[in-house]
C-alpha cells in the first residue's frame, strides 16, 4: 500500500511515518504543504491514502482535500486529516470536504492504527 503524508512539520511526518513503517507499510511518500502534497499526488495517482494536515503555508490541508476530490482520479482515496483543529464545526467542515476520518494531534500511535483499520476496512 502506497501512503501521502502531508504535513509542514517534518517532525510530525516523521512520526506518522515511523508509526505506520511499524505498520507494515514501507511505501510512503511525503510533502511540507498542499501544494508539495498536490505535486506527489499527481505525480503518484497510484497512491492508496492521504493523511494530511490542516494547517499549512502555501496550500492548506482542506484546499488539497477539495482539489483531491474535484479530480475524477481520486474521488475515492480514502484520506484522514491529522491536526490540532479540534472543534466540532472543523470536524464537520473536513468531513463535508471529504476527509474519510479526522485525528486530533497529539495522537498515540494506537489512535493512528485504529483510524487506518477503520478507512481501510480492516484490522491492523
């Protein structure tokens, strides 16, 4: 399974990244804001899941989730927002969107598993 992880921390895709190596899932890509997140995407339509932040420079984590699903390519990559936007009203907004899921940083690496298992179908 191939997986986009977009976050502006690297400290942050760091850790989504070696939560989900121990997973399993070796195949991950990566961008520090949308418009990087937009490039690998494009770049990859074979990707099977995007987590992205929300709050990020140049192209923000619901701008790519709205450019994602405006192309037909992606209308169904499951994707989950990860971010410190916790409120009801940002859950909502995100969903509406079309995020899949919503995590709320900070996280446990046993929160992430749950919330992949769940998008994907399946236990991890």
């Amino acid at each position: 399974m191939k997986l986009l992880v977009v976050d502006d921390s690297s400290t942050m895709r760091r850790i989504i990244k070696n939560t989900l190596a121990r997973l399993g899932h070796k195949d991950i890509l990566e961008g520090a804001d949308g418009v990087e997140g937009w490039s690998a995407l494009d770049k990859n339509p074979d990707v099977d899941m995007l987590i992205t932040d929300w709050n990020m420079p140049e192209m923000n984590g619901l701008e790519l989730v709205r450019k994602v699903r405006a192309d037909s390519r992606f209308t169904d990559l499951p994707i989950i927002m990860v971010t410190t936007e916790g409120g009801k009203a940002e859950v909502i907004t995100a969903l509406k969107a079309g995020v899949n899921n919503y995590i709320v940083k900070p996280f446990t690496p046993q929160v992430l598993k749950e919330k992949l298992g769940a998008v994907m179908g399946t236990e991890m």
